[in-house]
C-alpha cells in the first residue's frame, strides 16, 4: 500500500521537530518553511523554502496539490514583544493561517491537522490549577495574551473551513491540537518547592511518542465529525497525567488516543525533590 502523503508547514520549527522523526517513517512528506535553519542551527534536509504569508498563493500551492493531509506547524515570530507589535504580528499569523488552509482547500487536500496551543483557554488556567473550575475542555475558548487571542482565531478559521458553507459545501477537514508542553525540562525548570509551578508542568507535559500517536490518530482517523456532523475537533495534546487540568476525553473517543507515558512516573524523582523543599517529605 502507497505511503501517505503529507504536508508539513513550519518544517525547520521546535513542533515539527518534534513530530518529524515518526512522520518520516511513516509517510511521504513535503517539508514548507521559511527557513531551512532549526533553533540549534542544524541545516534541514529537503526543506522547500516558502514565505506562507504571502497572499499570493500561485507561488506555493502547486506543493499542496496531491497531497493527503497537511500537518500545519507554521508560525510567525517576532521578538519584540510590545503590545502593538505583538498584534501586528498575529495578524501576519491569522494571513499566514488563512493562507494555507485555502492553499489546501484550492488543492483538494482532504484533512489538516494544526499545532494550535493551550494558551487558547489561558483565562481558565488558574481558576483550574486552584480548583475554582473544572477540568477544562477543548469547548472552553478565552485567553488573557495576543498569543492565546490569536491561537482561537487560527482555530475558528478551521472550523470556517470545516463547515464548508463558505466553500461551495466542500469542507476541509481539520483537526486543532491544543498542544502542552512538548518538553522534558519544565518540572526541572520550575523553582524548587514552588509546587503550583510543579503542578502546573505535570499537567501540560507532553512525551514526544504522546504527540506523534496524536498527530498520526488525527491524520488517520476515518471519521472525524463532530456531534453535527462536521469534520472539526479540537484536541488538548497532554500524556496521561494524573495533575491533567484539561480534558483529553473527545481525542481518546473519537480518535482512539491512548497516552503510553505520565508525567508523575516521568518526573517521580524531581516530585520527591520539589516535595522535599516545600516541607513535605522528608
């Protein structure tokens, strides 16, 4: 059988990086980006070089076309983090964004998945950490950041697309993955008995193997509608984590997730340290 072809936005970025490794074993990729540099760096291979914000799209979409599904990582960044600045970038990002999902669409690609963030419900997050709300849900959208603002946005152009009623009834499928923390070092990171900031990292941690099954179930996953029948979801992408503050149930229903790592098994000694200096082990 034909590997599948895939599509991947952002390709020299930390979430590609990330995902690449699985996807490349897994499917014939077309890697976009903008710069064949990663962070460290390290040049790339097979990167097609592409400035997704331009609006001209004659210049990109001949990479769309036969393809499968598009894994959209792209993001813009500036490092100027005035609140004017800040804006005006994310607006680049919601053009950037729009670009590629008509660049798909225009393509008759069949299915995207989008690295989205769990900044998409920041306003929720402390309320949860202390116990004010319940767990929070993929439905939940508010953010008190530009970031977060802009990340709701980028998913609710999804949803446009997924209807299809602005698109002569075809729709593009798509999947947003409200990622965690795709990082081993946050419960390090965080101060030595500070145990909310300890808390808040074992919630959000997500394995590298976690994120790739995630990504690959929301490619592969037959049926993706919701409950009225529309191809969109949004997933919150974290391990099986005991502290978990948001709710990965719909990703575990409708696409078969199965976490294989947890974070409190993950970080049990740096547990036991933060503990420690908070008085509360010995």
């Amino acid at each position: 059988m034909p590997k599948r072809k895939v599509l991947v936005t952002g390709a020299s970025g930390t979430i590609a990086g990330v995902l690449l490794p699985a996807l490349s074993d897994r499917y014939e990729l077309t890697l976009l980006d903008a710069s064949a540099i990663d962070k460290n760096g390290a040049e790339i291979d097979g990167i097609h070089l592409v400035d997704l914000r331009d609006k001209n799209r004659d210049r990109y979409r001949h990479h769309f076309r036969g393809i499968d599904a598009v894994v959209h990582c792209a993001y813009y960044r500036i490092h100027d983090q005035g609140d004017d600045v800040y804006f005006a970038s994310e607006l680049e990002n919601l053009q950037l964004t729009y670009n590629v999902y008509q660049a798909a669409w225009e393509a008759g690609v069949r299915r995207l998945v989008a690295a989205s963030t769990n900044h998409a419900a920041d306003f929720y997050e402390n309320y949860a950490l202390d116990g004010a709300v319940p767990m929070v849900s993929p439905a939940q959208n508010a953010s008190d950041n530009w970031y977060g603002w802009a990340k709701i946005a980028f998913e609710q152009i999804g949803q446009v697309f997924a209807s299809g009623l602005s698109h002569g009834g075809r729709a593009l499928e798509n999947v947003q993955v409200r990622i965690g923390g795709p990082r081993e070092t946050d419960v390090a990171a965080a101060p030595l008995g500070d145990l909310r900031r300890m808390r808040r990292a074992l919630a959000v941690y997500i394995s590298q193997r976690d994120m790739a099954q995630l990504f690959i179930k929301s490619i592969e996953c037959a049926d993706i509608r919701d409950d009225l029948g529309v191809p969109f979801q949004i997933f919150y992408g974290i391990s099986n984590n005991p502290h978990a503050i948001w709710s990965s149930a719909n990703a575990r229903r409708v696409i078969g997730y199965a976490p294989q790592d947890n974070s409190e098994e993950r970080f049990f000694a740096l547990i036991q340290a933060h503990m420690k200096a908070a008085g509360i082990a010995e």
